[in-house]
C-alpha cells in the first residue's frame, strides 16, 4: 500500500515571523531594563535592590516555569498555550508601563515571565513540527541570530527609548514598546497557526512539575540576587537546595517511568548526543554572551558615567557583529563545513575577547570606538554560533519528545544567562574595587576564555554536520 505524504503547511513560514517577534519581545523584555535603572530611581524611587527585583523577577518567573509550560502545550495544544502566553505577556507588558509604585511593577514583571515561560517553548515546538529537513535549517538560520539580536538590541533600544522621553513617559516606554508588537503578533498568530489539539494522554505530573519549579526558582533567585548583595548565606543555601532539587527530580521521574506513569521530562531525547551535548554548549554559550554583555552595558555606565542612550548604542556593534556572523553561518557556512562553524565561531569570540584586551590598553581617554572592532568580533562569532546551535539541537528531537525538548532547552539558556551574570558581575566588581574599570573589564575576560574553550572541545561530540541526526532518527550511538 502506497504511503501518503501530508503536504507542507501553507502558512509556515509565517509560523516563523510570529515565532520571532514572541522571542523578540522575550530577549527584549531579559535586556531592556538594565539600563532604566537611574530613570526608574526618579520617577518611583525603585531601590537598588527593588532594581535588582524589577530585572531579575523576570528571570526567576520565567526560568522556573519553562519546562512545564513545555508539556503543557503537548497536553492543551500548542496553539491555545501559544495565544494564552502571548496575550498574557501583552497585557502584562501595558501593566508594567502603568504601574504606579516599586512592588506593582515587580508583581507585573513576575506576571510578565509566567507568560514568557508558557510561549516560548511552543514557539521552538510549532517551528519543528511544521517545518523539517532544509526548511528547518533554513528557519534556523533566520530564527538563531534574531535570538540573539534582540536580547543584544535591549540595551539599545531601552537607552534610545529613555533618552527620547517620548511624550514624557521615560522608562515606562520600555514596556510600552512590546504593545504593537505583541498586538501584531497575536492578531496573526490567531489566523496562520494550525489547530492541531493536544494529546490528553499526556498527563501533567504535579509532583515533577512542584520540583522542577522550586529548584529553578531557587537556583536563578540565588544567582540573580546573590552578587549584589555579597552572597549572604540564604543564597548559598538556595543554591545547595536547587541544585539537590533537580537530583530529586531525576530520581522522581525515573522512578515514575518504572511504574507506569508519565513524566514531565521524555528521557529518551537525552539519548541522542546532537541533543544532549547540544545542552552543554546552549549553557556554556549563553552564559559567557549574556555575562559579557552585562559587564560591558557596566563599564559603560558606571565605569565611563555613559548615559542610558549612550550606554545601549555601546552594544550596538555587538549587535551589528552578531547580525553578519549569523547571516554568514545561517546562508552557507553551517551547510558548508557542518560543526566546524560552532569552532570557528568560538575561535572568534575568543579572538574578540583578545583584541578587546589590547584595546582597553591603549593610553589616552576612553572612546566606544577604541574598542568597536574587538566587540563586533566577538559578535560574530556569537552569531555564527546561534544559528547553528539551534538547528542541530531541535533537529535531532522526535516529535513526541518536542514539548519536554523546547522547555528544557529554553529553561536550560534562561538558567545560564542568570549564572553567566551572577559569575561576570562578581568577577567585575570583585576587580573594580582595586583597579579601574578598565582592568576590572579586563579581568572578566577569564571567564568567557574559560567556558568558550569547554565549549569547542564539547563540540567535537556533536553530528559532523547539521542534519546528519536531523529528527531524531539517528540512534543513540557513536557520532561517525
């Protein structure tokens, strides 16, 4: 009998636009607010602890809720989760912009990463169940240098916004900026996304989902607040107590499989290497580029006294750097010369890092384009990365292990961009109380020397080329 071949979906490239602006909004919202800081402390008399609540409750909600907002939208249906996030996150967005006091706002930005950690995982989901093979490295190409191009254009886009002061609304315009965005997106959303429903199969396991939430929770709250207040105890204790969680959670869900039931988490996807060291490097990657932006939007500010708008153009050729490695990476290199091009790109990165060095060497007073060219280095090769990591990743996923593979892989960049700024900003201010700002930006580059080292020789365990275990077809064995 003759196999009958479903045909592509007509509006799945459309899937990829409305997918990109929720990201878009997503990496926005992680990066805007880091410079509305000085403004934020005017108009409401935000602390600087209160600052770090603002930046960072966006963090904890959403980094805490991704991988159940993941098996939700493999139980509910993708499309429905994806609505709701993304209505949610709209509204929370105009909330933001009208609060009236510190904790209004704060109870807003947790509302705004519950929604986040709901949408983003059913957006990865709804790319890879509507498009595959060239298509979806293609979407990819596209998908992973606008990632990282909006969490990199936060910082410039919020210092535009509040040195603008458009109709005198100052950092509330950050916030406002996600209106027609969001409104855009879900009046598409509605009409091009498939209405696939759910399978109620699936079973939502409270107990998993009570852990996975409390050790998340407790591990970003810990990382993100633990720098600034000195690592008191109660944050090492969180980070003892986080971690322990997810080795109870790994031991529940096993011992749940044995019995019959359903866990959160599709173990079998940590079968395949493309997926699984995938992870690593989506870890090592994110937090060396979110830890190395932070500390530059730092020395920018407090190091040279740059303004908001000064500040976020300083991260524009970081900006303009990961747009060409990601062109180059997303239309022929990734094809081209396979995992190779996630080595070139750290190669690059670390060349940035150098250059960067003698950069901030040279006597004379401080210009942003004295270090202009070692920054765009560095971005591209985060750009030639981003595309590529992702569509090796997904690629290798099954399509019944895509909800557990979206929220564990969004949760696990959500969890390493918070530990990539807990670990630059100790190691910068750490540095700056005995040197200038300079060498205390100098001394951070340890860090990404370090982990982007790992991850070149992590990436010798992934698939020669992009689509050699493309869907999940490839068994668990030796990488050829």
């Amino acid at each position: 009998m003759a196999e009958t071949t479903e045909p592509p979906y007509r509006w799945r490239w459309a899937i990829l636009g409305v997918m990109l602006a929720a990201e878009i909004m997503d990496m926005l919202d992680a990066t805007i607010v880091n410079v509305a800081g000085p403004s934020l402390e005017t108009s409401l008399g935000v602390t600087p602890l209160g600052l770090q609540w603002v930046i960072g409750g966006y963090a904890l909600a959403l980094g805490a809720g991704l991988i159940l907002g993941g098996r939700l939208g493999d139980r509910y249906g993708r499309r429905p989760m994806f609505l709701l996030g993304l209505t949610v996150f709209t509204a929370a967005s105009l909330a933001c912009s009208l609060a009236p006091s510190p904790e209004t706002l704060i109870a807003f930005r947790l509302v705004q990463g519950a929604a986040g950690a709901l949408l983003l995982p059913q957006g990865l989901g709804l790319l890879r169940e509507n498009l595959s093979g060239a298509e979806l490295a293609t979407a990819f190409g596209v998908f992973g240098p606008a990632l990282g191009l909006g969490g990199i254009l936060g910082p410039v886009i919020g210092g535009g916004l509040i040195e603008a002061d458009l109709f005198g609304l100052g950092w509330r315009s950050v916030f406002l900026v996600n209106l027609p965005i969001g409104i855009a997106a879900l009046i598409v959303a509605w009409r091009i996304l498939p209405k696939r429903s759910g399978d109620r199969r699936v079973t939502i396991d409270p107990v998993g989902g009570a852990l996975i939430i409390l050790s998340s929770g407790l591990l970003v709250l810990a990382l993100t607040f633990g720098p600034e207040l000195d690592w008191p105890v109660w944050a090492w204790v969180c980070v003892v107590v986080g971690a322990l969680g997810f080795v109870v959670f790994g031991w529940q869900q096993h011992s749940l499989l044995r019995r019959g039931g359903v866990p959160l988490v599709t173990a079998t996807m940590f079968t395949r290497r493309a997926y699984t060291f995938g992870l690593v490097g989506i870890a090592l990657f994110f937090s060396s580029l979110t830890g190395t932006q932070l500390v530059l939007t730092l020395f920018l500010q407090q190091g040279n006294g740059f303004t908001a708008g000064e500040a976020g153009l300083g991260n524009l050729p970081l900006a303009i750097g990961s747009a060409i490695g990601g062109a180059l990476s997303g239309a022929w290199l990734a094809e081209k010369i396979g995992r190779s091009v996630l080595q070139l790109g750290a190669v690059t990165q670390l060349a940035g890092t150098a250059l960067l060095w003698f950069e901030l060497q040279q006597p004379g007073d401080f210009s942003i384009w004295g270090i202009a060219p070692g920054i765009v280095l560095f971005g591209m090769g985060g750009g030639a990365i981003i595309a590529a990591l992702f569509s090796t990743i997904l690629a290798a996923v099954k399509d019944d292990e895509i909800g557990s593979a979206s929220g564990v892989l969004t949760a696990v960049q959500a969890i390493a961009s918070a530990v990539g700024v807990a670990i630059f900003a100790s190691v910068f201010f750490d540095a700056a109380g005995s040197g200038s700002p300079s060498e205390a930006f100098q001394h951070t580059f340890i860090v990404p020397a370090i982990t982007l080292t790992i991850f070149v020789a992590v990436s010798f365990a992934f698939p020669r080329t992009t689509r050699e275990d493309a869907h999940g077809l490839a068994d668990a064995g030796p990488v050829r």
